[in-house]
C-alpha cells in the first residue's frame, strides 16, 4: 500500500502528525507512506521510520488551479494507492480532487468544525474535551488501513537524547504565537524570566521567529542574568537539537510546544482566548502543566485570532507570573533526571 498524506501548514499540525504517521508506519510495514508539506517542515521528519517519506514542495511553484494541476500530475506519476487529506482547505481539496478524478482513493480528516463551534460560541459554549488532533488523523489515516486498531496504536514519541551531561536546569521560553489571543503579556512573561533567571544553576534559552521577536528576545538577554536569545541564529533543525536538551518548555499555545512535544520536552503552556478541549495539546503533555483561568468568555476562538469582547484578553493577563512559575518548578521535581 503506497500512501499519500497531505499536510501543508501551520508549523504545530505538521508536528502533530509526526507521532500518527510514526504509530502508522511501525504498525504497518509493508505499507509506504510519503508525507507531503511544506518543504521547511523536513526536519520535523527526521527521526521516521524508514517506510515513512517526506515529500517537501515549494507551494509558490504550484500557485493557481493550474500550478496545483501540475502538481496532481507530478504525484498521479509516483502511483499511490490511497490520498489522505490531513488538512482539508481549498488548495488541498482541489488536490485530492484532481487526484480522485485519477483513479486514486481518497480520505479526508473530520475536523469537527460544529463541536469547535459549540466550544467558542459566545453563547450557550459546550466545554467538553473534543477529540484531539492526534485521533482526528488517526481516524483518517485509518481509512486507508482498515485492518487498523487506532485505539491500540504503539505511542513512539521522539525523547530526548543529550548529548552530554549537564548540571545546570535548562529551561526553554518561547513567548510568542500568531495571534495575540495567544500570547502571554509580555511584561508578565518578563517577571516569569526574572524569577526563574535567578534560580541557581540554571540557563534560560529564549526561541522566537520574525524581526519583532528576535529584537525583543534580544532586548531580554541583555536585561536577566543567564539568559540567551537563540532566536533568528539558527536553523529549524538546530533548533530542535538545543530545544531536545531542555529540563522545560514554557510556550503559548503554539509550534514550541509542538515541537519540544516531540521531542519528548515537557511543556508549561499558557492559554488564553483558546483551549486545550479545542484538541490542541501538545502529544503526550499532561494538563496539570497547562497555565489557564476557567472565564464564561473562553474559549472564544479555536486558533486566538479573534478581538476579545473585553479588547484586553484578561484571560490571559489574569494568570499571575507566580502560578506559572509554580508550574514550572513543578514541572521540574516530577522530571527531575
């Protein structure tokens, strides 16, 4: 069986499907599976099993129905047996169509668009925990291997693997997110990295992308002890090879925490305007180490892009600086290596 997965962006649901595609593959050898993304997402595929393919394209060179044409017909050629769609958005239903015209089985991921709805509507919001993006791929993958049992898929999370020993606590900041519903106060975020800068024998590494990041990540190293900005040095890949050192994660709800989920990193996170019931947790990550207040307003938004009602997210400047430093030293004793 030779199968397509297609997953274009953001950054964290390409890292969600990583430990799916993984299970998969381990459970099924014989099957192959070529994931098809962006081609900056390759190092996320790095540790796969060998029957695991990561196919990156250029999206810029396929623009248009036409560009996504040439692209059906680039892969109608590579002969797969079923196409699963992991992302469902126009470009990629113009693609599996395209590829379903060829002969080619098709199946798509139920996002739960309705429930997600139920959950952030301003009135009357059902805040139950929805299936996770993790079982949402699950389910769709499956389709393809009907003689799958997702409820007994082998957990094969990346884990960290130093490289030397240290004695210090390494503690990873990542601030930022797409959406300021996301996004921590940063003058509380600065009290967090004063109180944990100051702990003895321990380093803070901040990760951050984009020219306003990097030159506020900046601003930071110079201002707490012991601390450093590893934002717009170093490529995806290195990255992931500092952030797989790290005692803790402390991220938004966004690709950090994604990342050190698969890097077997345990992750603090902080939630505002979304929600972990949204099905979004990193892989393996234990709510008790998520930083959250229960408001009748939130979640008001699956992804943090809408204006908040209030036009000041208190969901989020309502977590004191010393809860999510509690977290964390939490986080600590239970990891202690």
């Amino acid at each position: 069986m030779n199968i397509l997965l297609i997953r274009f962006s953001a950054m964290g649901d390409v890292c969600m499907t990583v430990p799916v595609v993984t299970a998969f593959a381990l459970q099924h050898p014989e099957a192959r599976f070529t994931v098809l993304s962006r081609s900056n997402f390759r190092p996320l595929y790095r540790q796969t099993p060998d029957n695991v393919i990561f196919r990156g394209v250029n999206l810029a060179d396929y623009k248009g129905f036409w560009g996504l044409r040439r692209l059906a017909r680039e892969l109608a050629g590579e002969h797969y047996d079923y196409v699963v769609d992991l992302h469902d958005v126009l470009r990629t239903k113009i693609l599996r169509t395209l590829l379903k015209f060829k002969g080619i089985s098709v199946s798509v991921i139920n996002k739960g668009r309705l429930d997600k709805w139920r959950l952030t509507r301003s009135f009357n919001k059902q805040k139950k925990q929805l299936p996770t993006s993790f079982q949402r791929y699950a389910a769709a993958i499956a389709k393809a291997l009907p003689n799958t049992d997702i409820n007994t898929l082998q957990h094969n999370a990346q884990t960290p693997q130093h490289t030397d020993i240290h004695t210090i606590t390494r503690i990873g900041i990542a601030p930022f997110a797409k959406h300021e519903g996301k996004i921590y106060p940063l003058q509380n975020m600065m009290e967090v990295i004063k109180t944990l800068s100051e702990r003895p024998d321990t380093q803070i590494m901040l990760f951050g992308g984009g020219k306003t990041e990097v030159e506020a990540l900046r601003q930071w190293e110079k201002i707490f002890p012991n601390t450093t900005s590893c934002a717009g040095k170093h490529t995806l890949e290195q990255e992931m090879d500092m952030i797989k050192q790290l005692d803790v994660m402390i991220s938004m709800d966004s690709a950090n925490m994604h990342i050190a989920s698969l890097l077997g990193v345990p992750v603090v996170s902080i939630w505002g305007a979304t929600h972990r019931y949204a099905g979004f947790l990193g892989w393996q990550q234990k709510e008790e180490y998520c930083a959250e207040i229960d408001m009748p307003c939130r979640p008001c938004s699956v992804f943090g892009n809408k204006k908040c009602k209030y036009n000041d997210y208190r969901c989020m400047k309502l977590i004191k600086p010393e809860k999510v430093v509690e977290i964390v030293e939490k986080c600590l004793r239970d990891n202690a290596k």
